[in-house]
C-alpha cells in the first residue's frame, strides 16, 4: 500500500496544481479586481528584480560575445557577433536567466510569506470574513508574475545585446553600426515571440509551484 501511495502522489500533486491553475484563472477574470494588491505584487515581483535581473543579462551577452570570438577566431567569428548574441539572448539565454533569477528572488519569498499567513490562521480568517484565499493571494501574485517576468526579459535581452555590443566595440574592433545591422538583420518575429513565449510559460511555474506550496506550510 505504501509503495501505491508513492506511486501515486505525482498525479495527486498535478491534479492538485491543475485545481488550483483552474480556480486562480476563474477567479483572475471575475469581479471585484484587485488592482492595488496586483500592483503591490507587480512592483514586488518585477521592480524589485530589475537591477539583479538586468544585471546578469547584460555581463552574459557580454561573456557570450568575448568567449565565442576568441574561441573561434579562424573562422572570423567576431564578424558574426551580433548574429550571435542576439539570436542566442533572445531565443534561449535571456528568458532562462531571467527567470532563474526572478524564481530564486520570489519564489521562495512567495512560498514563504503565504505559508505564513497559513501557519498563524490568517488564511482562515479570510475564510471566515466569506472571501475567496485564491482571489485574495494566489490571483495577485500569479497575474503580477505573468505580466512582469514578460516585461523583465524584454528588458534583460535588450541590455544583453547591449553588452554585446559594448565588447564588439571596445574589445573586438567592431564598428557599432556593422554590430547592430547585424542584430536587426539577424532577429525575426519569430525569435523574439519564441524567447517571450517561453518567459510565460516560466512565469507560470514560478507563481503556480510557489503558491501550491505554502498552503502545506507547518511548524
């Protein structure tokens, strides 16, 4: 019975989680909106996470340039930087990093705070008080992240490219006009829909997992 019941908490923890996702996007569009708890969780989540966030971005474009020029200089690799940086920060590397990043700031801080409040009965007492815990506290968090994580890798790619370019320029002798012809003529719709895809998709993980754990806070 044991090794049954080991086998079956996955799907108990994805059946749960796919609960929650559907009573956070029902509750997400019915009435009353709480629009100064979303921008509390907006400024928290994504303000908040811009200078670390921008931070990474920008010395990994930089890296990525450096090390792919001097790893491949025979084959004249630094002529193809902004191809390079561009494609690689926008379609994978920025969306990643970005949401490692903003994950590790507030994921846990989400769980923590939330699991809090259900450890000293604050969750009941809004039980008792006939409103909806998920409209209260999960909905706010998981809508702030799904708008900010978005805006945050717009951001962190453009200061990605940026360092880039800022390499091709002062340490490989490219001109910035060739670097930045480069980008234009290398980045499509497609690349730029692709990474800020994906940073939706991660924003969702991080808001969903952060608040299906706190309700199982103890101690």
């Amino acid at each position: 019975m044991a090794n049954a019941g080991a086998a079956t908490e996955p799907l108990r923890r994805v059946g749960q989680l796919s609960m929650l996702t559907a009573q956070a996007f029902v509750a997400m569009v019915a009435p009353p909106y709480r629009v100064s708890m979303w921008v509390r969780q907006a400024e928290q989540i994504g303000v908040r996470s811009l200078l670390v966030a921008g931070i990474t971005t920008t010395f990994t474009g930089m890296v990525l340039a450096l090390q792919t020029a001097y790893s491949l200089p025979s084959l004249g690799v630094k002529f193809y930087v902004g191809t390079l940086v561009s494609k690689s920060v926008v379609r994978e590397l920025g969306p990643v990093l970005t949401a490692l990043i903003v994950g590790g700031r507030i994921g846990a801080g989400m769980t923590a705070e939330l699991g809090t409040m259900k450890v000293t009965e604050q969750v009941d007492a809004l039980r008792s008080m006939a409103s909806d815990p998920v409209k209260e506290l999960v909905v706010p968090r998981l809508l702030a992240t799904l708008v900010m994580l978005p805006a945050l890798t717009v951001i962190g790619d453009l200061l990605g490219i940026l360092g880039g370019l800022v390499v091709a320029v002062f340490q490989l002798n490219v001109t910035a006009p060739f670097y930045l012809n480069q980008v234009f003529d290398a980045l499509t719709i497609g690349d730029v829909c692709s990474g800020i895809g994906k940073s939706f998709f991660f924003a969702y993980f991080i808001a969903i997992i952060g608040c299906y754990k706190a309700p199982h806070a103890r101690g």
